[in-house]
C-alpha cells in the first residue's frame, strides 16, 4: 500500500487520520472495507490500512452508571473503564457488517491510523460533553482478532497483538494468498492480497463501471448483467500495488488486449462479451 501523498488536501487528511480521525458517516466514500483490512482512499487514490471505531460513549445511560464515577475521577485507564469503552475494529466484523448495513448512522465512527492504540474520545451526557480526550486507550476488538487469526493461521490475542505492524505495509504481504477459483473472471496475478476483490469491486464502483480504455468501442458496462465483464487492470503489472493510480478499469475485450493478457481471449466471458457487443477477435 502507498503512503498517503504530499498535496495539501491529501496532507490535511494524513494529519487527520493520525490525529482525531475522520468521521465515517460524512465521508464512507473514502472507505473500503476488505474480509482483512479497512482501507482509507485519498483523493490522489492512495490506499492506506486503517481501523474504525466509535468515539462517543455516554456515560449518563443506566448501563454506565459505574462508569461515570470513574470518569469523574478521571480514572481513564483502570481495566474497568477499558471493558467498557468501545473497541477498534480491524476488518469487517459483525460489528462493522451491522454498522456498514445501517449506513453508518447509529453510532459516530472515525477512521484512524493512530499506531499506538490510543484514539481521540469522549465521554457525553445530556447532550454535552463530558470529558473530551485526544489519547484514550482503546483495546482491540476480539471478534476482530479472532477472524484475523483464521483467515492467516497465526493466533492473536489482544497482548500480541502489534498494531503498529498491522497497519505497516510489510504486514500486507504475510496476508497474500495464491490463486484461488474465485477469481475466474480476472487475470489474477500468482500472488493477489485477499481483499483484492473488494478493492477491485470498489474501484469499478468509482468509475461507475466504465472501460477507461481511450480507445474502447463500448464503454459503458454499468447496465445489469455487463459488469461483469469489466476487470480492474495493474497499470503497472505489479499486483501488490492496489492504490488507485495503478489501476485501471477495463472492459475484458480491452483487458485482453493488453500485453501478457492475450490468455483472457479464451475464456468463455471473452466469446461471450464479443458475441454480445459485436466485436471481432
């Protein structure tokens, strides 16, 4: 994954995400949630790994009447209070499906890329503010590690859990998975991240699903039943690249076209998709 870049838009974010963070809600368009990570676009289409988590507990509500007292003694870190507050999430959870699925509405999440477990918080009642925090520890959600240990065969808990290697790039790679079926469809590259089909549904999504081809005979796939057949190219052939300003929406007909891409002439979709558009091989 890249860096985020230098443009003063793109550093303003980068200066967000490592700080308060960035409300969900307001901006889930920037969001693409993967089965092994949750990832932040920037505007210059940069992809960097990031979590999600709630940044407002109420601390008047009758389950967090014990709470409260400790907040007045601004007793922030005792393990009772970090029980109680929320947790960061790492990929799509049930609690990040649920969330995903109500359209991010019931609660105010924030992305962040803070490396040291400690996020910006608060703790409201009565529709005020409490107690505002720019570092309050948060621990990592279980159900989180508890997918993140099944789907890389390395067991996590929460005290070997290293946030700051998960959020880093060389932990990427350990996620790589060879070639799978799924993938019939695209020319898959030997070695693929596995959230590669959301990031590439994502990113067809962006462009809503037209061939970026100059020189395309047909590009609009967006109608049903033509999406398919539009695959989301390496620019650069490199597969473990996935920022936006490597990719490339292309049409198979397109995609076939390019250079080491000739085998995708022989898939079914392929005859298909030129039979359809009345093409010619």
């Amino acid at each position: 994954m890249g860096s985020l870049g230098a443009s003063p838009k793109v550093a303003n974010l980068n200066k967000m995400l490592t700080g308060r963070g960035i409300p969900v809600q307001d901006n889930s368009e920037q969001l693409v949630i993967g089965d092994s990570g949750i990832y932040h676009v920037s505007p210059d289409g940069l992809l960097s790994k990031t979590v999600v988590h709630i940044v407002d507990i109420n601390i008047h509500a009758k389950y967090a009447r014990e709470l409260n007292e400790y907040v007045k003694r601004e007793d922030f870190e005792s393990e009772y209070v970090l029980e109680k507050v929320h947790k960061y999430h790492l990929l799509q959870c049930k609690t990040i499906e649920r969330a995903e699925n109500e359209g991010w509405r019931k609660h105010k999440y924030h992305m962040s890329r803070r490396k040291d477990g400690y996020f910006y918080y608060r703790f409201v009642g009565n529709d005020a503010v409490a107690h505002e925090r720019d570092s309050q520890k948060l621990y990592v959600c279980k159900n989180c590690l508890d997918e993140l240990t099944a789907i890389s065969n390395t067991s996590y808990s929460r005290e070997t859990f290293d946030l700051h290697d998960f959020l880093s790039s060389s932990f990427n790679q350990l996620m790589n998975l060879e070639r799978t079926e799924k993938y019939t469809n695209e020319c898959v590259p030997n070695i693929y991240q596995n959230d590669w089909a959301k990031i590439s549904k994502a990113y067809r999504d962006q462009v809503n699903y037209q061939c970026e081809s100059p020189g395309c005979p047909a590009p609009d796939l967006s109608q049903p039943g033509y999406k398919k057949y539009l695959h989301t190219h390496h620019v650069s052939f490199d597969k473990s690249m996935n920022d936006y300003s490597n990719l490339q929406a292309l049409c198979i007909y397109c995609h076939a076209n390019q250079s080491n891409h000739a085998n995708l002439k022989n898939l079914p979709d392929h005859r298909e998709y030129v039979r359809l558009r009345g093409l010619s091989r």
